[in-house]
C-alpha cells in the first residue's frame, strides 16, 4: 500500500546520506486537504503496520491496536507541537488504510 507514494523533494533537498530511501516520503499537502484531529495519547499498546520516512522533520506510522487503527505523527521537537501524537479517529483496517494512502498523497495532515 505505500509504495505508490512519491519523493517530492527536490534532489538538492535530500541527499543519499540524510535519506535512507526505504520507505515513502508525504507528499506536500495539497490545498483543501482533510485537517485530522491530533491528540497526546494513543490506544495502547501497538504495532507499526506502515510507516514514512523518518528523515524529514515529521514522520507517521500507521499502528493497529486489538484491530482498531490509528495513525501515530512523530515530530522533532518544536514549539507547541508535542514530539508524538494520534489521529482521535480510530478506524477499521479498511477505513485506515484509505486515510494512510489520503495522508501520503497529501490530502489530508
């Protein structure tokens, strides 16, 4: 399912040595995206089902608890925005995976 995602940085931007290039990059959020609800604390215990490239300043994982999904938003510290956090909605595997592929192809953050 994230294959199909795009680097949409330019080459200057990333280098061999900042990108390890094993998994997709967000593409830019696009104008009019679906604004997610983000809170402190997720479900619980979890496990990555899916997940971006960690180098840039924002990456997500989609997580699965007991059967329900979330999608978990990691972040170098910066003002006021805390360093993890969830999506509020919790969603079926089918409904999760829509908003992942949503969440990748910049329309919705």
């Amino acid at each position: 399912m994230t294959a199909s995602a795009v680097v949409l940085a330019p080459p200057d931007v990333l280098t061999d040595e900042d990108c390890p290039g094993i998994s997709p990059h967000p593409a830019v959020p696009r104008s009019g995206r679906t604004a997610l609800w983000w809170i402190e604390q997720g479900l619980g215990p979890d496990r990555v089902v899916a997940y971006t490239c960690s180098c840039r300043m924002t990456a997500y994982e989609l997580v699965s608890c007991g059967g329900v999904y979330q999608i978990r938003r990691l972040t170098l510290p910066r003002q006021d925005v805390p360093p993890v956090s969830w999506t509020a909605e919790r969603w079926r595997r089918e409904e999760a995976y829509e908003w992942w592929r949503r969440l990748l192809a910049g329309q919705a953050r």
